[in-house]
C-alpha cells in the first residue's frame, strides 16, 4: 500500500513526535513518504522516531534558526502546507497539532487526521495566545485569526477520518469543526518506564519542554516560597528565559537542563512526586511518570482529568496559581500516595501496545469500508 504520512514539523522529540514514531512503525510494511515543514531532528531523534525515512519539507528547511523561531511563521504556514500535492497514494495519515491537515489531495483517497488538538492560539486557548503577543490587542491579529478560523474549518472539511487523542480534544473537535471523532489514546512507553517501589527522595521534579504555556515559570514562584522543599527541574525551550535569573538566591531548586530518557527516568523514579501545571491535550510525560510508580500533581484540566485518578495516582489543582501548587504540595506532604504498583497500573492503561493495535485496526476497517467517516 503507497502511503503518505504527514507531519506539522520535526523538531522537539516531544509527544508528538512519539505519536508520529509509533504511527510510522505502523506503517512500516507501506511504501510510505513523510512530509512536514521543516524537520530538525538530531541524528538520534531521526533515527529513534523516523526510522531512517527521508522527509519531504517546505521552504522553511531552509530558514536559518527555524527550529527556535518557527512560531513566527505561523501566518505562512497554512501556504506552505497547501503546497504538498499528495497524488497517487492509497492512504493519507496525518498527525497535526497545528496544519498538518492543509495539504491538497485527490479528494478520493481516504484521509485520516489524528488530532492533537485544533490548533489552540486560535481556538480554545486565543486569550492566552493574545494575551503574550505584542500585537494581541489588535486589529490586525484578530482579522488573521479570523482568517485562519476560515482556513482551518475548511481544512478539516478535506478531512474523513478524525482521531482524537483524548475525550477532551473528541469535544473541541466537534466544537471548532463541527465534526465526530473517535478516540484513541496516545502511545506511552511503559515498558521503558518501569515501576520503582524504593523509597524516594526527597524532591520534587518539574520535566518537559520549557515553553510558556507549561507554566514552569508559576512552578519555580511556588518552590520560592516553599524553601523547605527541593524542586528538580528537567528540560530546555525558548520559555527558559529568565529563568537563571528567577534560580538565584534558591538553592532548594535546581535546573539540570536536558537529559536523556535513561536520566531522566532514574530522576522520576526516585522523585517524591511529579508536578504538570499546563493545559494539557493528553500529557504523555504525565503517564509516564505514573509508569515509574510515582504520583503526579497536575491541573484539573483536559486530559488530565482522564490520565490522573484523584488520590490513586496523583492528585489534580484546580487553577494555574502558585497558591493552587502550594497547596497540593501540602495535601501530598499531608496524605502521601504510596500505593506505587496501583499508580503504574493506572498508567498501564495507556500502553505503546495498547496504542499500536487500536491504530492498525482501524486503518485496517477505512480501508475495508467499515468506517464512520468523521
């Protein structure tokens, strides 16, 4: 079977990229051809998530700085999209968090979307967008989002198949789009991230990619006025500015910067507990530090609200506030959550294994002609 697969870009290896790994090694038996706007991947990354695939790019390859400053091309993004010209395949596959879905296609070749989210600086996330932007408050910005609205809702229209990645982006897919989808939970290594029941450690840790919206920033604010408590922070990103800044005069919080998947599992599986204070779609790295046995401390938001069970595997805060991660601190200090095989068989739930078989049968049932287009 001849299939394209489709991606926003490569960059990160985030969870979306592990989304992306797992849905290539689906398709790995396929003559298959991966397109995306730029791919940056490091040698290790490439090799760990593309399997050695060659990649099909856009003009923005060759932008120099892109993988920092790729957040600025948004406005020229939809029109580079469009200009992938996906003829001759059997099978479409996508997997977009932003305008991954924009490509032209012959419209008889069945096209499946698995959606991350719709892309949130315009839909259920705009405030917070405009909020951070210089020209937020604008005319200008609210007619290119509004332009971009137009342009999204009609790429989802090419779409036939929607994947939602969690109960939580299933409903903003039918509000943005208007459209149904089925879900299917992303793919979560728990076989790489393996259950510790040893005593831990005495801190906290706070991973991921350091962009804005993660909220590391509020974290750090909490842990200033907790210095009895230690905080581990683990990860990079263009949000990290300032943040040497904010360390100073804290030695109770440490920012080790990038580690690799082997440290960076050792540190979760000796953390007291894992703390997620952004609104999260799914939040693959969530489950994976359930996966280690260890509770999390996490927004009441999205899909956290399906991953965390409230006082089994972590406990949820109600609002983006360093009182709010104070507190759950305490309640966790106060009630501890010790139960570490209950806190992995929760994470077992959502399992690579797991993802993969519910990925196949059902490209397996559009290409029979058993599916619900969506």
């Amino acid at each position: 079977m001849k299939v394209a697969f489709v991606q926003d870009w490569f960059n990160a290896n985030g969870g979306a990229e592990k989304v992306a790994g797992a849905v290539i090694d689906v398709l790995s038996d396929d003559d298959l051809t991966i397109y995306a706007l730029f791919n940056k991947f490091s040698p290790e990354a490439s090799e760990s998530i593309l399997k050695g695939n060659d990649v099909q790019v856009s003009l923005l390859q060759y932008v120099p700085g892109i993988s920092k400053r790729y957040r600025y091309f948004l406005p020229v993004m939809p029109w580079l999209m469009g200009r992938f010209r996906l003829r001759g395949y059997d099978l479409i596959f996508s997997t977009s968090h932003a305008v991954a879905k924009g490509f032209r296609s012959d419209p008889s070749i069945p096209n499946i979307c698995y959606c991350h989210t719709p892309l949130r600086p315009i839909w259920d996330m705009y405030d917070d967008y405009a909020a951070g932007h210089k020209l937020g408050k604008s005319l200008l910005y609210r007619k290119f989002v509004a332009w971009l609205r137009k342009w999204d809702v009609a790429s989802a229209d090419r779409v036939h198949y929607f994947i939602a990645n969690s109960e939580h982006i299933r409903q903003r897919i039918k509000k943005s789009y208007s459209r149904d989808s089925v879900v299917i939970y992303p793919p979560v290594r728990t076989d790489k991230f393996q259950l510790n029941e040893a005593e831990r450690k005495e801190y906290y840790m706070c991973p991921g990619r350091f962009v804005p919206y993660k909220k590391i920033d509020m974290v750090i604010r909490a842990f200033q006025r907790m210095p009895d408590k230690k905080l581990i922070l683990i990860g990079e990103g263009w949000g990290a500015s300032g943040f040497d800044e904010m360390l100073k005069g804290h030695p109770n919080i440490e920012w080790l910067g990038y580690k690799s998947d082997t440290e960076m599992i050792q540190y979760m599986q000796e953390a007291k507990a894992c703390i997620f204070a952004a609104k999260e779609d799914f939040g693959i790295m969530c489950v994976e530090a359930q996966a280690c046995g260890t509770p999390v401390l996490a927004l009441d938001y999205g899909g956290y609200r399906e991953t965390v069970i409230d006082g089994v595997s972590g406990y949820r805060f109600p609002e983006q506030t360093e009182e709010s991660v104070m507190e759950v601190v305490q309640k966790l200090e106060t009630h501890p959550l010790a139960d570490n095989k209950a806190i992995r068989a929760n994470a077992l739930r959502f399992s690579d294994k797991r993802f993969r078989s519910e990925i196949t049968a059902f490209i397996v049932d559009v290409m029979s002609g058993k599916a619900k287009k969506r």
